[in-house]
C-alpha cells in the first residue's frame, strides 16, 4: 500500500494493498451493454469528417504539428492537433485522448511512441481550448454531469464518438494509414479521462490494434460511488445522492464493463495511490481485460512526488516497447 504524505481529507490508497487491487471486479453488464454501444459505434462511422488541417504551429521530435478541425457526431465540429512526420510518409497512427483538464497544446504527448508516426490529439466536446461547445460545461464537475440523465443524452457516449471520429478523420487526412491501403492498424493512447474513454471505445472499433491506458477513469462505478476523491467522481457521487437512479445510466459508462470485451493488446499503467481517479477503479479496468494485457504499477497518480520523473520516464520507455512489438506491419 502506498503512502505520502497529504492534505487530504481522505486516504488516496484506501486502504488497499497491490494484492488487494488486483482482485476487484469488473460491474456486471447490462443486457444490452454491446448493443448499446455498436450502435452508437455505428452511428460514428457513417459521420463525414471532412478534417482541416490549419497552419503549421510547431516542429520538434520529428514531426510537424498543424492544427485541425473535424466533425463528430450530431455535427459538433471539433478541433485539435495533428502530428506528422517531418520527413516521409507515415508508417504508424495513433490517437491521443486526453485528461479532464482538456488540451491546451500537444504538450508531453509529442514526442509519440514510435518514430515515423503521425497522430490526432483531438479535443472531445465541452473539453480544451479546441473543443469548447455552447451548452456543454467546459470544467470536470460540470462536464462529467452533463446529460447524465439518460444514457442516449450522457456528454460521456458523445466523446467516445468524438474519438471514433478522430480516428476517421486522421485515416482521411493520412490516407496511407488507412486500412484500405495496407495501413498499419491504429494505436491508442488515453490518460485519467481519456484512459476510461479509450476503453469504452475500443472493444467496438477493429482500426486499433493496441492501445495504452494511463491511470484511467470511469471503472467499476458500483465502487467509484463509495469512494471520496478529488476528481470528477466526487461530481458524481453528489449527484447520486441525490438522484440514486443515476447508478442505472452509468452501467452503460462503466469502463471496467467495458474492458471484459477488449481484446486488443493493453497497456496498463494503474497507480497505488491517487486522490483524483481511485485506484481501485483503475485496476478494475485492468483486471478486466480480455486480451493480452501489461500492467505498470505507478506508485502515485494525479500527485506530485519524489521519484515521479524517473516512473514517467520508465513508463514512456515501456509504451515504445509495447507499441514497437505490436504495430508492425
């Protein structure tokens, strides 16, 4: 069990040790979980995603990196970032969730994990300086409740869509990747809020053959609900309180569920002390896995500490490893 010293008002390793963590459940499906979410998958397939790309905005690590817009589903235009290589044509894609403090820039995700590879960072809806949408708040507390009513008007389904057309959009803008032309498939990469929504994407989308999951989001909610925290889980948990129902609509964003049917080939870096995302829920996602899965034990997540930059880089180290072995064509 790990242990630091904190402000908290709240054990962020709650009382669990690895051992502990690596027993805890995924949640229970509901019947029509893989209905659900394939035809919400659908639905983003047929999106035309006429991407732009915008003026060249930086050049470092081997790569040239342009601003873009897209459309996801609804017709809600997105925008983001596009890394491609400096010199040649792709040979490998990736897209680039991020956490629930949005994107401002392309930030330490550039560099990417193998070279001769271009990416999309895009900017879900409601999220980051490119995805910002009238109606939609653009803060955690606020974002992760927006339209939790219900799980068809739930903001958390449409930014699984807006990956998925990221995804689109980045096979269009980089037509050698595409699968059509012997392309490579895809590689994932989410951290905290974009760890939770790439495993709610991925089990449904076959233009993805391996993907990384950093201290994610959204796993075993049954529990998360139990939980205090930092992060947009408390949000969460207020409303439940008051409107218990809730617990229904996140049967269907549970991201620990959604991991029992992903079987691509995981990455998994779960951290044993966390005020923000509960390590429980981060390693029910893990535990969950269908497919061929790596575990990374990170001694901390979401919280500055000695040591941090040396984990960071191992972990960074571990992701080219991972990906180098798993994308080749």
């Amino acid at each position: 069990m790990a242990s630091f010293e904190h402000g908290f008002p709240f054990d962020p390793a709650y009382g669990r040790t690895l051992d502990d963590l690596l027993l805890i459940p995924a949640p229970a499906a509901p019947d029509d979980f893989d209905a659900f979410w394939r035809a919400r998958y659908e639905e983003a397939r047929k999106v035309a995603t006429e991407p732009e790309i915008g003026p060249l905005e930086d050049e470092r690590d081997g790569v040239r990196i342009h601003g873009v817009t897209f459309t996801s589903v609804g017709g809600v235009r997105l925008g983001g970032w596009v890394a491609l290589p400096a010199e040649g044509s792709a040979e490998y894609g990736f897209v680039v969730g991020h956490g629930y403090g949005g994107r401002q820039e392309p930030g330490p995700d550039v560099p990417l994990p193998l070279p001769r590879a271009a990416a999309i960072l895009p900017c879900v809806r409601g999220m980051g300086a490119r995805g910002l949408h009238p109606g939609i708040p653009d803060v955690a507390d606020g974002h992760v409740l927006h339209g939790i009513e219900s799980r068809d008007s739930y903001v958390i389904g449409d930014c699984v869509a807006d990956l998925w057309c990221a995804a689109s959009a980045l096979h269009e803008l980089v037509p050698e990747l595409a699968p059509g032309e012997g392309g490579v498939r895809l590689g994932y990469l989410g951290e905290s809020f974009g760890g939770g929504l790439g495993a709610l994407a991925l089990p449904w989308d076959d233009r993805f053959g391996a993907a990384q999951l950093t201290v994610p989001t959204f796993g075993n909610h049954p529990l998360r609900l139990t939980l205090p925290c930092m992060g947009s889980g408390e949000a969460v948990r207020g409303y439940h309180r008051e409107h218990p129902e809730v617990a229904e609509v996140l049967r269907y964003f549970d991201a620990a569920t959604a991991a029992t049917r992903l079987e691509l080939p995981t990455l998994v870096a779960a951290a044993l002390f966390d005020p923000s995302v509960p390590p429980p829920g981060q390693f029910a996602v893990h535990n969950a896995l269908a497919g061929e899965h790596e575990l990374r034990v990170l001694s901390a997540g979401h919280f500055e500490h000695e040591g941090l930059a040396a984990e960071v880089a191992a972990l960074r180290a571990a992701r080219r490893d991972f990906f180098g072995a798993r994308l080749g064509r």
